[in-house]
C-alpha cells in the first residue's frame, strides 16, 4: 500500500439531515484511513449526497456528476459515488441511467457498506471487511464548532403527495434515546453549546428504548398504574379507510405518545439537563403531533424563542389534496396554544404555492392564514411534481408557472412586510447572540428568535459565545446592533 494518506471529497447538496449524513460518511472514511480534500484533481474518492426535493436539486447532482466523469476519464483510478435521496429513490434505475456510469451508487443506509466496497474497488487504498450494522450508531465526524446537529430519527410515515422523502428514506425509524443522550453529551463536554435534534416529523419520536428515561422526567409515566391507564384510554385500533383518512380526528395529536408518556418532550426535557448545553432547537416538527407535552417542552429553559411549523397551505382543500393530517383550524388553535404558552415566540414556516389544483380563493386563505399567525418567516416554494410521487399520479400540475410565480411573489412580499415590521419590535432592545464568525471586523449571529444579527466586534475569543446586542438598526433579513459591555 502507498503509504500516503488516501483523500476524500463529500459533496453535499439538500438539507440539514443531508449534511449530518455527510458527516457520518466523513467518520466513515476517517477509519479507515482517509483525509479530506476540498480540491476534486487531489481526491481519490469523491461522494455526492444527493437531494431530490425539486427537478433543479437533481438537475445540479447530473452536472456534478457529469463533470467528475470527465475527471475520471484523466484519473481513471478515480472512485465516483452518489449516495442521498436520489439514490435512495430510484427504485427503477432512471436517474443512475441518465448519470452515465458512476462506481457506487446506494441509498444513505447503506453507507455502512462502504469500506467493504471501497477495498474491492481499491485494495491498493483500503483492506476492510468491517461493515457496521447501523448507520445512526456511527458517530458524525464534525468540524469544530460552538453548535451541532443531531439527528433523532430517519424517513417519514406520512406520504404527503407532493413529498419524495418516504420513498428515498423509508419508513420512520428512531435512534435509542440513549444513543441520542450520549451522542449530545459528549458534543456539549467537547464545547458545543447549542444543539439542533432533527428527524422528518420530529416531534412524533419514539424512543424505542424509553426505559433509559431519567424517573424524574415529568413527561414519562413511570408508574405501571398510570401506564394501564393511559394504555386504555389510547384510541382502540380502526377500520384502516378512517386510519388513512388524513383529516380523521383520531389522526391528530395521537402520535408521539404512547403508553411511557410522550417520548419527544422527554427527550427535549433530558437534553435540558445537560448543563454545558445554553440552547435547545429542534426542526421539523409536524403539526397534528404537536402534543400539549411537546407545547409545554416549549417553556424548558435552554429552548430557543422559536418554533419552525409547516403548514404548506392555509386551505383544508389543498391540504387534503396534500395528504396533510390537519385541518386549518387544529393548526390554527396549535399556534394560539403556542403563542399563549410562551408568548413572543417567533414563528417560521414552509408554505406551497400553486400545488394541483389550487384555485385563487384557495390560495387567498393561504394568504389570509398567514396574516392570522403572523409569521415571522416562511419558506415559500412554488409546486414542482416530483416523480414517483402520489402527487403526480392523482393529480395533474394545472396551475401555469407564470400564475405560480405571481402567488409566491404575493407571499413573498407579504412576509417582507410581516418580518420588517416583526424585527422592529427588537429595536433598541437587547438580544442574546451565539457568536458563530466573525469577518471583516463584524460579528454574526443568531439570536434566541434565531434571527440573523450583526455587531462590530475584533474579538475572535467571543466565536462560541453567547452575547448581549443591544440593537441599533432593523432590516428584514438582520438585526444590526453594539455589544453591551
Ligand atoms: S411529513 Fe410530509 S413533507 Fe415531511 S417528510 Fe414526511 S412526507 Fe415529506
């Protein structure tokens, strides 16, 4: 074997989850041996963790891969791999066909199989049988950093019509509460101070190791009695056409929770617990199981002013078209449950526009929705039918994409408005900031809304740090402001 450092390069496209992915893969290759590269002429192996949310996501991972083909055809010794959403959802091969020959091509769960392949591919580079069993149980390789993310759970049960995820990730499936508390224990003891839990639907967790709840956590039901009574007061099993239907009441609020109390606050409840952790964030939850449990989880001390909760539309229609499990209105009386527990939270959202089918009055109580919960920001997409997808086989994308771009526009300069007028609430306040870089002699930061600040600061010691901003100036994007000495 050569006895230099073989090297790596991941390139990550989509989404947070994507990312903590990229990082396992990166602990993958570290064991065995192999360094990372930003430069793709130095790698001897280049992985791309693709994503698969909108045709442009895809249409970037066919350009990346086709450049790295042509790279190939000078180094020919050159391992191509695509992994991420792409791959996990290409049952019938289209998108590996239209890349052209790529040497490794597997959903993210099987990253596990890496090493095994790499060396028959490369035994030059790497002698390994090793295969690990479970790919969350290997531990993220991660830059050093004050905040970090860690994912709870994978795929998703909810089959939303117009969503790849459940197709490229499969079912729901949950890490051990233990695995969670030690993986965040020891990022906090190595200097992460705000941590991030992620999953598809977040808040419908279940741990399925509740036993290594702390007794003391007042979301677990500890007692066998209080387990019986709450066993037969859980909703008896239904004839699956009510199970399936999306806006059937037993269909809201009832996951997450089962006969150990509600497994997502207990888990929020823990992470409080660890004392060098200051900030708590969780993204994203789904809102028919936001529990009362979970809302009051809100109120624990280290979690941020904040709560991320899709709607996608304000219409029950459109919802129902969707496949989204909540009415309007039980989304509504959620937000106000919110607001009423911790009053001043700032609210994010995603929003779809112009999905199949979606009339102007439709959309009008998107609009009307949005003004009623008074975002402070939203993500707004314009419908793009994904294949394979239950959206592109019920329905047909009628909406034009000029009249598409009109309604994001309309959003869009709503929630300008809306996040403007929000922000100047903030003036002349003071403001908490975890300082995470600081360049051209300025400081940026989120602060407990998670909303962007900036501070003149020469200070390099304060990245890390949470701070006090007393804010100066307003934007939509930023709040500006001097740190109190
Ligand atoms: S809840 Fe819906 S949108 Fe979210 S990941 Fe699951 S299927 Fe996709």
């Amino acid at each position: 074997m050569d006895n230099k450092a073989p090297k790596y390069l991941i390139v990550t496209y989509g989404c947070q989850m994507n990312k903590n992915d990229s990082e396992r893969i990166a602990s993958l290759l570290s064991d065995l041996g192999f360094e990372p590269t930003e430069s793709d002429k130095e790698a001897d192996l280049i992985l791309i963790n693709s994503c698969s949310v909108r045709k442009s996501a895809e249409d970037r991972v066919f350009g990346r891969v086709h450049d790295y083909r042509k790279l190939k055809e000078k180094n020919p010794n050159l391992i191509i791999a695509v992994t991420g959403c792409m791959a996990g959802r290409d049952k019938k091969g289209e998108f590996k066909a239209k890349m052209g020959p790529v040497d490794l091509y597997f959903p993210t769960s099987d990253m596990v199989k890496l090493p095994r392949w790499i060396s028959e591919l490369r035994p030059d580079l790497v002698n390994t049988t090793d295969l690990k069993s479970d790919y969350l149980k290997i531990r993220p390789l991660r830059a050093p950093s004050s905040q970090a993310y860690v994912s709870i759970q994978t795929g998703c049960n909810n089959f939303c019509t117009y969503c790849v995820v459940p197709y490229a990730r499969g079912f729901e499936s949950n890490r051990p509460a233990k695995d969670i508390m030690d993986e965040v224990k020891d990022l906090a003891a190595h200097g992460v101070i705000e941590i991030t839990l992620l999953g598809q639907t977040v808040n419908s967790y279940k741990a399925p190791d509740p036993e290594n709840f702390s007794s003391n956590n007042p979301y677990v039901i500890s007692t066998a009695a209080e387990r019986s009574i709450n066993m037969s007061s859980r909703p008896q099993r239904r004839d699956l056409s009510e199970k399936i239907s999306p806006l059937h009441p037993e269909n809201f609020r009832g996951s997450g929770r089962n006969d150990r109390g509600n497994h997502f606050a207990a888990l929020l409840w823990e992470v409080n617990q660890i004392s060098e952790l200051k900030r708590v964030h969780w993204t994203a939850p789904y809102p028919s199981q936001m529990s009362d449990e979970v809302i009051d989880a809100l109120t624990l001390p280290k979690q941020v002013n904040f709560l991320h909760l899709p709607v996608q539309s304000g219409s029950n229609e459109v919802l129902r078209r969707m496949n989204r499990k909540y009415t309007r209105e039980q989304y509504l009386e959620i937000i106000n449950k919110v607001k009423a527990k911790r009053p001043g939270i700032a609210l994010a959202t995603d929003i779809i526009v112009g999905f199949s089918g979606e009339t102007e009055e439709q959309f009008q109580e998107t609009v009307s929705l949005f003004k009623e919960v008074d975002f402070d920001i939203s993500y707004n997409a314009q419908y793009s039918p994904r294949s394979g997808t239950l959206g592109i086989k019920l329905y047909e994308d009628d909406i034009p994409a000029a009249e598409k771009r009109r309604r994001w526009r309309v959003l869009q300069e709503l929630m300008e408005e809306t996040a403007l007028r929000k922000n100047q609430e903030f003036k002349d306040k003071t403001v908490n900031v975890l300082v995470e870089k600081i360049q051209d002699k300025w400081a940026s930061g989120n602060t407990d809304e998670m909303k962007l600040c900036r501070f003149p600061c020469h200070d390099p010691s304060l990245i890390g740090k949470i701070v006090p901003v007393k804010v100066t100036l307003v934007q939509e994007w930023q709040l500006m402001g001097n740190i109190v000495e």
